[in-house]
C-alpha cells in the first residue's frame, strides 16, 4: 500500500504539482495576513468548533452560557480583534500580546475554553465541518487560543488544495489540450476570493470541495459509465454537502438527475444503474435526516428550517419572484414592479464579492478594478456563447455533460436566488454574495479555458496568459491589500 502511494506521488504532472504547491502557499498567504478571527463570521465558527472539540456538544443557538468562550475572548478584545471587524480603518493591538492571557496552558482554567455554549449563530449549521476543525484543534501544536486558530486554518487550506486537484481532474475529463487543463486549474488555483476563503474558518471551503467531487464523479459517471466507486463518491459528496452546510442541499437533486442522465445514456446498465441510485437516495435520505435532527436539537426547533433566521417559504409569489431574478441580472421592463430588496445584482454578487470583498468586507480593490472585471466578464460570456455556436456540433455529442454543467450551476443559483428572495420580502438582507458562487468555481475554470482552447493556437494561446496574468495579479494584490489593511 506504502509502494503504491509513493508511486502514484511520483507520478504526479508537473504541472498539478506545481498548481498544488501554489495553492497551498496562496491560502497559508491567506491564513497569515488576514488578523485573526476577521473572516466573515469567523469567531461564530471558532467558537463552535471549539465548543465541539471541548465538550463533544455543539452550541445552541439561542441560548447558552456565553457566544464565545472565555478562553477565546481573553484574545479577541484585549488585542482587539473584535473591534476591527467591519472597520477598515482599525488596526489589531499586538503590542498588548505580551501582557494577554490568550490561553496557553496554564494561563486559563479548562473551564474557561467550554463555557462557549451558545447562543452562537452558526448552530443551524450542521456538524461535519466543525467536527473536521474540532480535530485540528485537538491536534494543533500550538495550544493558545492563537495557535489552535492557526491550526484550524491550515486545515481550510488543505481543502482549497483539494479542490484544485479535483478541478484538475475535471478538466482532464473535458479537456483536449494539456495546456488548457492546467489553465482551467490555475484559475482555481489563482481565484482571490476562493483562496481568503480558505485562510480563514469557515465552511464554506468544506461545501467547494464536496462540491466539486460531487461534479467530477457526475462527469466520469455520464461519460464513462456507471461503476460502483463512481456512484459511492457521488453520494458521499451529496450526503458530506449536507452534512456540511443548508446550501449544499441543491447536491441532493443534482445527484439525483446525474443518475438519470447515467441511466438514460447508458441503457445496458439501467437496471444496476436504478438499483445503484436507490441505494444512494437512500444514504443521501439519510443525511438530510440526520442534518436536520442535528440542527433541530441545536436550535430548539426539531428541524432544519423552523425558527433559525431562515427565510419562510409561506406566500411564496412566483411572479414576484420572476421580476427579482430578470432584474438582478437586467434592468426592469416597463410591466414590472420594483424589485424587492435594495439595488443589488449582478456586479454586486458576480464582480464585487466573488473577486473582492476579503476579511469581512473591509478590504477590497480600487473600483476600475471591478469596471475592468465587469467588462472582462462580459466578454467572457460573449465567448462562451459564440463557442457553442460555433462549436454546436460537438456539444450535441457530449450533451450528457452539458446536461450536467447548467444543472450544476442553474441548480445553486436557484437554491440561492430563492433564499434571497425570501429574505427580501421580510427585510433588508439579500443573503446571497459571490462566494456562494464558488461550489461552481470549476466551471467557471473549465469554461475560460475551453473558450480558449477552441480558439485558433495562435490567438488562444495569447489569451490564455493574459487571463493567467491578470488572475496571478488579482492573487497577490489581494493578499498585499490585507496585509496593508490589518498590519501597516
């Protein structure tokens, strides 16, 4: 066993070698220069991963003994760190550290790292992440409250990294050109926002990269054909997305429909194929359940959905609804009412806050930046379109994988789009924000690159390296603009 991993190390490209090591080195970037516990909602995350790792309970939601536990809030407001949030201008206190029980053994009573039972807004949340970040707290070699976060972001970053080397098997599956796949991956690799996200405790890095096993299982699934490891990895992806955080419950249905197409393409197997799925459905069943019996025990509700801030589903006007997605994405036709909520959109989701918008939203490029991304974008999509139409002929051919990439994204999107509805119709929160776009970041790299490559060599080529250039410019600018934020 010990032989077979060395070779299949060995056997690395590379070129996934090299994109690897920059993604691992982009988010420790990340993890450092960002002050800690400024990650949008990072102390809520914190404190119920600590909770979880000190006394095997999650917090509640609406109760308990404190939000943070003491141990934790001995760092948080004597370095100020608490204040900071939300203040661009404000700065971390350092030069207090010395002076600071920041919870090294020793300093702070056990008790003292237990007592933050609640209420914690991050309880409606089910427990995978927090249990994966309970063991790196257990095992960090650095006991302060400092070091343990640390630790805990470390182990965020390892999931980035895993998710640039599913996408690079992704691009394998859909991709020609050599060159084209490692520029699908460099994007993921390179994406600002996907690489804070993971220099920070959050689960939302968790929910990208089961996710984007999720995608890779379904491609291999519709283009090869159904085998048990590929139905097994697709449901453990579903079930794990479930288990990890509300919105990966749009995996469920996409699980569901890879199935079908599996099933449809791949007569000679339909039967086992039915079977499979049936099985599968039943383990993803079962992780729904299980989701919201913990959610419902952690917020006093006995389900997911009931009394935990979430939008209600009750007079749901379908019309309405309508009008706000063509007005999020277009401007307003003249039958339309005003769309429900503030003026907020497509730039303020697709541009602003899926490539910028870093440390709880106080850091963040010059606005020509998003003008240029704006533009860039919609040449992008221009692009896209043309090459299916030029290109019409082959997506017909692998029309199972089309199938499966929008129903991907339409499928988060309209999860995403209903939450921020519902929201809106009762208050000022659009909820939704460009990182509940990264479970997709593979296709958004995938398809940059495939416009690329279907471009004759000598101008695909060119344009390649000016996408890589500006995504490696994007990357250190990001990380310099919070280095300069929280330390200069």
């Amino acid at each position: 066993m010990a032989a077979l991993t060395v070779a299949r190390v060995r056997g690395t490209p590379i070129a996934l070698a090299l994109l690897l090591a920059v993604a691992a080195i982009h988010g420790t970037a990340w993890a450092i220069v960002m002050a800690p516990w400024n990650g949008p909602d990072e102390v809520a995350h914190f404190a119920y991963a600590e909770h979880l790792a000190e006394t095997g309970h999650g917090p509640q939601r609406n109760g308990g003994t404190g939000s943070q536990s003491t141990a934790e809030n001995s760092a948080l407001f004597p370095l100020n760190l608490y204040p900071i949030r939300l203040q661009p201008g404000a700065k971390p206190n350092y030069s207090e550290l010395p002076r600071t029980k920041i919870g090294r053994a020793g300093e702070l009573p056990d008790s003292a790292r237990k007592d933050g039972s609640g209420p914690n807004s991050a309880a409606n949340y089910p427990p995978l992440y927090y249990t994966y970040e309970a063991v790196a707290y257990r095992i960090s070699p650095w006991r302060s409250e400092l070091g343990r976060l640390f630790t805990m972001r470390l182990f965020t970053v390892a999931l980035f990294v895993l998710t640039v080397g599913l996408t690079w098997c992704i691009a394998g599956e859909l991709l020609a050109a050599g060159w084209a796949r490692a520029l699908a991956t460099a994007l993921v690799a390179l994406q600002p926002k996907l690489a804070s996200g993971a220099g920070m405790v959050n689960p939302d890095l968790m929910l990208v990269a089961l996710a984007t096993g999720e995608l890779l299982a379904a491609v291999r699934i519709v283009r090869r054909g159904p085998t048990a490891r590929a139905v097994i990895a697709l449901a453990a992806c579903s079930a794990g997305g479930v288990l990890t955080h509300p919105r990966g419950y749009f995996l469920v249905p996409f699980a569901v429909i890879a199935l079908g197409v599996a099933a449809w393409s791949f007569r000679e197997r339909r039967v086992w194929t039915l079977a499979a799925g049936a099985v599968a459905g039943a383990a993803m069943v079962l992780a729904v359940a299980g989701a919201m019996a913990w959610v419902g025990a952690h917020t006093g509700t006995g389900g997911a959905g009931a009394g935990t801030g979430s939008p209600s589903i009750a007079g749901f006007n379908m019309r309405q609804f309508l009008s706000y997605v063509w007005q999020f994405y277009l401007p307003k036709l003249t039958f339309m009412n005003t769309k429900v909520g503030p003026p907020y959109g497509y730039r303020q989701v697709y541009i602003e806050s899926f490539f910028g918008n870093f440390a709880s939203f106080s850091v963040n490029y010059r606005l020509v930046y998003y003008d240029a991304l704006q533009v860039g974008a919609a040449l992008g999509i221009v692009g896209l379109y043309t090459t299916v139409v030029a290109r019409w002929r082959t997506v017909i051919a692998n029309w199972p994988v089309v199938v499966l990439s929008v129903t991907f994204f339409v499928g988060l999107m309209g999860l995403l789009h209903l939450v921020s509805y519902l929201s809106l119709r009762t208050g000022p929160d659009p909820v939704i924000t460009g990182r509940y776009l990264l479970p997709a970041v593979a296709l958004y790299g995938v398809a940059a690159a495939w416009v690329c490559a279907s471009l004759p060599r000598r101008i695909g080529l060119p344009l390649a390296g000016v996408l890589l250039g500006a995504a490696i410019l994007l990357a250190v600018g990001g990380v310099g603009l919070s280095a300069e934020r929280f330390y200069a």
